[in-house]
C-alpha cells in the first residue's frame, strides 16, 4: 500500500511537472511573438508586405564574413563590398533572424551610397541614432553621453556647445591651440633636423594639449596625456569590433575596456575641480563655461561623460587630417609646391582663406575621411529609391568612403586633384560630407576646420619642403587614420 502511494505521488508530481514545462512553453512562445511581432520596431511594416522584393538588392555576404573582417578592416570593408557590388543602395544581413529575434535587433544593415538619399535621411529631423548600437561605446562612460542618445538629453547639450562654438569664442580657442602648435612647428621643422618625424603621434599630443587648455581652461601633463590616449585606446580597441557592438558584455576585453573608461573619467574630473578652484569670471566663455552652466544636467557625472567625448572626439580626429592632407601632398610635389607659392605670395591674414588651401583640405577629407564608417541611422518613415523601399524603423548607414568616391559623382574619384573644387557642380559638393549633417552633425566643426586651416598654412608658408621617409600602415580605431607613417623635411 506504501508502495502504491508513492507509485501514484510519482505519478502526481510528474504530471504537475509536465504541465507546468508545458504551460511555460506556450507562455514563451506567446511572449516572443507579441514581442516580435507586434511590438518589435524592426519589423517589416506594411510597405514590405503589400509588395514584394521592395528592399533594395542584398550583398551575398553572411554574418560570420562581417563578423570576421569588420574588426580588422573597419569602413574598409564596406567600401569594398559595395564596390564589388555597385548598387547605391544595398542590403547587408549582419544578425541571423533566430539571433536577430532574441537579441530585438535589425537582421539587416541598409548601406547608402547615393548623395541625394543620404542627406534626406541625414537631415531630418526625425530618423534616430539608434541608441542600442552605441550603447558599446558606453564603456567610456558611466551612462550614454549626449553623442549617444537621443531626446532631451543629446538637445540641450547641442544648444549649449552652439553658444560655446560662436565665432568670437572660437576664434580665442583657435588662437590657444595654434600657440601650441606654432611651438611644436618651429621646434620640429624649423629650428630642428626635420628627419623622420611621427606627425601623427606628435601633433595629436599637441592637439590634446592645445584643445582640453582652450576648452576647459585645464592645462594637461605630458604624463595625463599619455595616460589619456592610452587609455582611450585601449577602450575604443574593444568598441571597434562588431562582437562588441551586438553582445557588448559578453564581448572579450569588456571588463578591460570598462576599467579604462573609469580611470579616463577619473582623469577628466579633474577639469571640473579645478574649474570650481578659479575666479568664476571669464572674459572668454569657452565649453567648460556653458557645459558648467547648464542647469539641465542632472549631476557632474553626466557632465564628465560629456567631457570625455568631447576631448577624446577633438584631438584625433583633427591631429590625422592634417596628415592625410600632408600625405597626399608629399603623393603629389606639384601640388605641394603649388600650394606653398600661393600660401607665399597671399596676404598673411588671408593665408588660412586662399582657394588652394581649401581645396587641398576638401579633397584629402574626401578620400580620407578620418570617421570612415559614417552615420547611422533609424528610418523614421518609408524612403523610396528607384523601384525599392527602405522601410521605417529600418537601421541604414550612410558609408562617407563610397559617398566621397562615388564614379556617379566625382571624375577620377580615387585621384587627389584640389583643382577639381573649382568648378565643382553642386551635387559633388553635397556629396562630400566628412563631419556628417544635420541636427547631429559635429558640434565643433567651426573650431575643427579653422585649426586644420591653420596648421597646414602654418607647415608650407614657410620655406620647407616635406617628403615621406616611411609610408605607415592604415589603421582603423577610433579614427581611420596611419601608424607610423613618417616626414623629412627640408629648407629650400
């Protein structure tokens, strides 16, 4: 009888047990369904179902191709899949769909070559960045910064860096920066043997010094630099990889990156502490002033992140197109020396505006954007091209490499010819967009462009003649930029 009983308790237990399995399973799948299907923002709307092969053509590569080549190869790869391809317009699968369905994300990237499609999107107000793709850079900062989110979070940050980046505050910004790198120009070129010179590990420390003194008034250490672009290295060196952009946490190096990104932060507070330490009245409000001012910020930690994006977005970024630019004129003396008669013979407050200038800065932006990737973003309704739809809530990119080199737009696209934005038609110029558009376009763009002006006036109005001693190797991290490329130099 004991037997019995414990027979049919058995017997109980494993039908609640089955049942419960069961009802769980269902759940489950009901759950993923309403997910999926009804609340999920990447779903094909009703454009996609209304009429067939409405997305614009795919590029036969899988999601372990992307995931291979992109962390080595960066916007490299997807300039050459859509020159291998040729379709202005084209789709990408970077997630398979049973991935896709667990994580909620896109299963497919939407690459934009075409200029006119690309500034449409680029330039309203209402396609997204889409936060969740970002959220890996977050391991630089404690939460999303403003370049990271969307709302009223990334708006007010805007409103108050357009006060910071006025003409009249950035001319005395340019001025501190430019006296920084006037130093390093006549110690290293000048006065010094010009031999094989790192520009680019040299002025982008120059270029750190020079941007965080003018924006934050904080005048940082040799020892404080290095730390900081080690630091930033080694924490961008882990958001590069496409692992990292989709599982983020689970990604290796997580944790290293992280503990970087806390040190860096560590580093940048000093900029507030000695901020508060100074006399409260400037003559010259810079960022720190209207970042410091702003009362929308919910603590000091929300404004180091900042803090750390704008320093770490300021000195790489403009330190390598200055380089490129020089690069491409020791590619080509007669330009070089074309350049450097009209930078002699102009005026010298109209050496930074002469048309040789600009268009030499023009055309080395345009083959070598130094943020290569592009701009991503969320569509925010229907956008037509030719017979295809790209559908709302779709995740597009806008590649600036095949933008800029498009053969549709530009004669001799993969030519350095400055002489080209002489008679440039409209269209080519729209095409050329290295710091994006739009209402999340770079928010130090004025400053940016008048230090590039500036030191490249500053390196050939003088008497010398540059050279290439070592061609470097192409990197992508952070910025797509070379290592170890360097420079001699020469009176002549």
């Amino acid at each position: 009888m004991d037997e019995l009983s414990s027979h049919e308790l058995k017997s109980n237990y494993a039908w609640i047990w089955w049942c419960s399995i069961t009802s769980t399973v269902f759940l489950a799948i009901f759950l993923s369904y309403y997910l999926f299907a009804v609340r999920n923002p990447h779903r094909d709307n009703d454009a996609t179902k209304k009429k067939k092969h409405v997305l614009p053509p795919f590029i036969p590569v899988g999601f372990f191709y992307i995931l291979r080549n992109y962390s080595e190869q960066g916007p490299l790869l997807w300039r050459d899949l859509v020159e291998q391809y040729g379709h202005p317009v084209c789709c990408i699968k970077m997630l398979p769909k049973w991935l896709a369905f667990l994580l909620n994300r896109p299963s497919i990237i939407v690459l934009i070559t075409d200029p006119h499609m690309a500034r449409r999107y680029l330039q309203s107000p209402k396609c997204l960045k889409p936060v969740w793709l970002y959220k890996s850079q977050t391991v630089l900062l404690s939460k999303p910064g403003f370049s990271t989110s969307e709302g009223f979070r990334a708006m007010h940050v805007k409103k108050s860096l357009a006060l910071a980046f006025q003409s009249k505050n950035t001319k005395y910004m340019l001025d501190i920066v430019m006296m920084h790198v006037r130093l390093w120009i006549k110690s290293r070129f000048l006065e010094g043997e010009g031999k094989d010179i790192d520009v680019g590990h040299e002025l982008s420390r120059v270029m750190m010094k020079g941007m965080v003194e003018a924006m934050f008034r904080y005048r940082m250490s040799d020892e404080e630099i290095e730390t900081f672009i080690l630091l930033h290295q080694k924490a961008w060196k882990f958001r590069k990889t496409s692992f990292a952009m989709v599982f983020r946490s689970a990604a290796p190096g997580y944790n290293d990156a992280r503990m970087a990104g806390k040190q860096i932060r560590k580093l940048v507070r000093r900029f507030i502490e000695e901020y508060r330490s100074r006399p409260l009245y400037v003559c010259n409000p810079t960022v720190i002033d209207y970042l410091m001012k702003d009362t929308n910020y919910c603590s000091d930690d929300d404004r180091i992140n900042d803090f750390v994006t704008i320093t770490g977005a300021s000195y790489d970024t403009t330190a390598y197109t200055i380089v490129w630019a020089m690069i491409d004129l020791c590619h080509h003396p007669f330009e070089q020396d074309k350049l450097r008669k009209a930078l002699h013979f102009a005026k010298p407050h109209e050496r930074s505006n002469i048309p040789e200038l600009r268009n030499t800065i023009r055309e080395s932006s345009r083959l070598h954007p130094v943020g290569g990737t592009g701009s991503f973003r969320t569509m925010a309704h229907d956008f037509f091209f030719e017979d295809f739809v790209v559908p709302k809530g779709q995740l597009v990119m806008a590649s600036l490499f095949n933008l800029q080199r498009n053969k549709q737009v530009f004669e001799n696209p993969l030519t350095f010819i400055p002489s080209r934005w002489n008679s440039m038609k409209e269209e080519s110029k729209s095409s050329s967009i290295p710091f994006s558009l739009g209402r999340r376009s770079c928010p130090g763009i004025a400053l940016a462009q008048a230090v590039v002006r500036e030191t490249i006036s500053q390196l050939f109005e003088a008497n010398v003649e540059y050279s290439l001693s070592c061609e470097g190797e192409i990197s992508y991290q952070f910025t797509f930029h070379t290592v170890g490329t360097r420079f001699n130099s020469k009176r002549i």
